[in-house]
C-alpha cells in the first residue's frame, strides 16, 4: 500500500509538472517579439516612421493604379512597426479581429516572424508565427509556414487558416492551403483570374527590410 501510494503520489508530480511546464511554455514572450516591443522610439520619431510607411504605401498603390510600366517599393521593419503601434488601432481598428492587440513583425533573411497578443476568455499571451513568402511564378504567392506557436509551444492553426480562407474567397480571393517542401503553405493568387491586374514579379525579405516589385499589365494593340 505504501509503495502505490508513493507511486501515485510521484505520478502526480510528474503530471503536475507536465502541465506546469505546458502552461509556462504557453506564458512565454519570444525573444524577437519582446525586443520589438523594447525599442522605445521617441514619440515623434515613431510617428514620422509610421508616416513614411502611408507614404510609401501611397505611392505604390498610385504607381499600380497608374500603370507604371514598372513599380517597386520597400518598407524597414521599423516603419512597419511604427505604423502598427500609431496607427493601426486607432485608425484601423475595424480591421483587427477581436482579442488581438500590439501586432509586430521582424525581417530575416527570406523570413518573417509576426507576434500580437491575444486575450481569450481562458488565456492570455502571445501568439507567434514564422513564415517564408517566396512566388512560386508571378502572381503566386506562397506563404511556407514554419512554426506557429503560442508562446514557446508550439500550437495547430488549421482551423484558423481554414477560416481565413473562407472569407477570403467571398471577398473573391483564390487561396489554397497545402504543403511545400514538407511545410504546411498558404498559396495565394493574386491575379484573382483577372489578367488586368498588375504583374507582382518579385519579392525579397532581408533583415531590417522587406522588398517588392512588379509591371503593369501589357495592353495589345
């Protein structure tokens, strides 16, 4: 009897320190989330970082809108997150599904990792994804995901991106969810089957800077 009653009581233990590790895994801040949220840039520093995000914004989709032959445009890490600590909320609120706040983002070589903070009625904390956006041909963008983690566990998000995509095709976008290089991969057709829209023919993803370019459609005689 003393011997199954040790047993139980080290089996407790361990479960005790299973779930214990589980939800302190789940508790924890990237590191690269953490230092975006460090960099405390003075308030008009960020807010001239977030203003030249819109401008450059702008200017691309004038470019697209008035057939550029070709168009390019970059944006830094810094402007992105700018914008979304300025701007984003306060301006775009609407856009942001209920319980997600404080999103950033990080630029590595030919990735992008993408945190916020998420406030469910039975949890609380950060939610991060690390993805690769490449084109499989223009026009075909592949979103390769590599991780998807809520904290430092790593968590499913099938049902979310099969949510994503229902929307998504209402509003008229083609998307597909597969696989690429043993990868789960969100594949996105930007040309929605309609050949008058501009050509997106690159793509790059640096550290500190995300890049892209393409032409307008080509008009026959």
């Amino acid at each position: 009897m003393k011997r199954f009653l040790l047993f139980l009581l080290i089996m407790l233990l361990l479960l005790g320190g299973v779930a214990g590790g589980l939800y302190w895994s789940s508790a924890q801040v990237p590191e690269f989330y953490q230092e975006a949220l460090q960099v405390q840039l003075q308030p008009e520093v960020r807010q001239e970082e977030a203003k030249e995000f819109v401008q450059r914004s702008m200017q691309l989709v004038n470019d697209v809108r008035n057939h550029e032959p070709l168009w390019s445009q970059e944006f830094s890490e810094q402007q992105v997150n700018a914008w979304l600590a300025e701007e984003l909320h306060q301006k775009y609120n609407d856009w942001v599904p209920e319980g997600i706040s404080d999103p950033r983002v990080k630029f590595e070589k030919n990735q992008v990792e993408l945190g916020f903070h998420l406030t469910l009625k039975k949890w609380s904390g950060i939610i991060s994804l690390k993805f690769k956006p490449w084109l499989k041909e223009k026009n075909i963008l592949v979103l390769e995901l590599e991780n998807a983690r809520a904290g430092m566990l790593p968590i499913p998000i099938d049902e979310a991106i099969t949510d994503l995509i229902q929307e998504a095709r209402k509003d008229g976008w083609y998307i597909e969810w597969g696989q690429t290089d043993g990868n789960d991969a969100l594949i996105v057709y930007l040309d929605r089957g309609k050949p008058e829209l501009p050509d997106l023919t690159a793509l790059a993803v640096e550290p500190g800077l995300f890049r892209i370019a393409g032409k307008a459609e080509v008009k026959k005689p």
